[in-house]
C-alpha cells in the first residue's frame, strides 16, 4: 500500500497549491504540512478529514491508508485485503477477487429493541422482520446490527449503512459504541471518549454536540461497534 505523504503531496501539486496555501485551508502552520507531505508524521483523523477536504479527495481512503501505515506490521493484511493500494497511480483495473467466509445472519434492530437488550441476554435476538438480517464473518456471541440514522457520525458513517454490534466486549476510549441513557430510554451511536473520569458520546460530525456523562448519570454502554457495512 502506499504511504499517505505520497498521495496527499500528489494532490496537492494536482490543485496547485503551495504549503502555505494548504496549511492556511485546514488551519494549521506550514511546517506541520511541510512534515506531513514529506512524510517524516502522520496527523491524527480530525486533520486527516480536514486535509482530505482541502485536497478534494475522499476522507474514507485517506484515513484508511493513514491507520494502515500507522498498524503494525501484524496487523496490516486486516487492514487491507485486496493487497492494492488506494494510493497507486491511476488505473482501470481496480478490483480483483476476494474469499468472503462463511458468514451468519445477523439480525438488524431497531434503535427500541437495542435499548431494551441487554449485553446478557441470553437466547437469539429476532430481527425487526422476516427479511431483516445481515451476513458477516465477524465472531462474537449475540452480534446484532443497526441502521445508522441522520449524519452525525459522517464523514465516516452514513444515512443507511449497517453496523454490527458485538455486545460482549468491553468498550475503551475511542471505541465506536452504541449506549443507552436510561433515564430517557435513550439509544445512540457515538465514539466513546474518556479523559480524566469524563466521558463523552462524541459525534463525529462537529454540526452535533457531545453529550457529556456525568458520575450520577444512568447510563449503560451495549456494546461495541465491530463491522461497517454499506448497502448499495
């Protein structure tokens, strides 16, 4: 896969823009750029989406090549299947086969019937319909799915896809998971944020606000986000 610096410097050349130029748009200073494109740092996703925006190129691809070149060498083959680079040069043949595994039928929620399950509930989940399910290859016991609603959580989930929710694994900061506010009954889809005892539901959209947890708050984490799927 190539390196993240060589596709941002390349669009950038492409629109003609000079370090300061670039710096000025995403709102930090040129040497911080100048590092980046010669690839000596890799920014964190907030400036990753915001030099994607600068550069018009898709922010999914860019973050995408940014966490592979950030993995470790044992993890990367997860990270990218297909062995191509998002980042090579153009080219027509952009697809070539890929094994899917078995998969299972996981059955899609609505937000009330997520509320009301609990991560220890025993038995199988049923499905809002007779034909709504989804396949994936992802272990875990009592998985379930839901349709991500509205734009908050763009530019990395949209209106419609699907996440799979695996309900047993303990959830750690940064995580994208799916809590319930039970005063309210509440169920949302955010990214967990923990910094010295606060904890924040963070939208990834900055239109939205976070929802600070307070202490005394009842509130309970359903689990984990594992899978993204979109439905063309």
């Amino acid at each position: 896969m190539g390196k993240i610096s060589d596709l941002l410097e390349r669009q950038r050349k492409k629109l003609g823009l000079n370090y300061k130029n670039l710096a000025d748009k995403v709102g930090i200073s040129s040497v911080y750029i100048s590092q980046v494109l010669r690839g000596q740092r890799i920014p964190k996703d907030n400036i990753l989406v915001k030099l994607s925006d600068a550069l018009s190129l898709d922010p999914s691809v860019v973050l995408r090549l940014a966490h592979y070149e950030k993995a470790p060498e044992a993890a990367r083959r997860y990270l990218e299947p297909s062995g191509k680079s998002v980042a090579s040069e153009e080219k027509f043949d952009n697809v070539e086969p890929y094994a899917l595994g078995s998969g299972r039928k996981v059955p899609i929620l609505g937000w009330v019937q997520a509320g009301q399950f609990s991560p220890t509930a025993p038995g199988d989940l049923t499905a809002l319909g007779p034909d709504d399910y989804i396949y994936s290859d992802i272990l875990g016991k009592n998985l379930f799915a839901l349709r991500v609603e509205n734009d908050s959580m763009e530019p990395l989930f949209h209106q419609d896809d699907i996440i799979i929710v695996n309900p047993n694994i303990k959830a750690r900061s940064g995580d994208y998971v799916i809590a319930r506010l039970n005063e309210g009954g509440e169920v949302t889809f955010k990214k967990l944020k923990i910094e010295n005892d606060e904890v924040r539901l963070k939208p990834l959209n900055k239109e939205y606000d976070d929802i600070v947890l307070k202490e005394d708050d009842d509130y309970e984490i359903l689990g984990k986000v594992v899978e993204r799927k979109t439905i063309f």
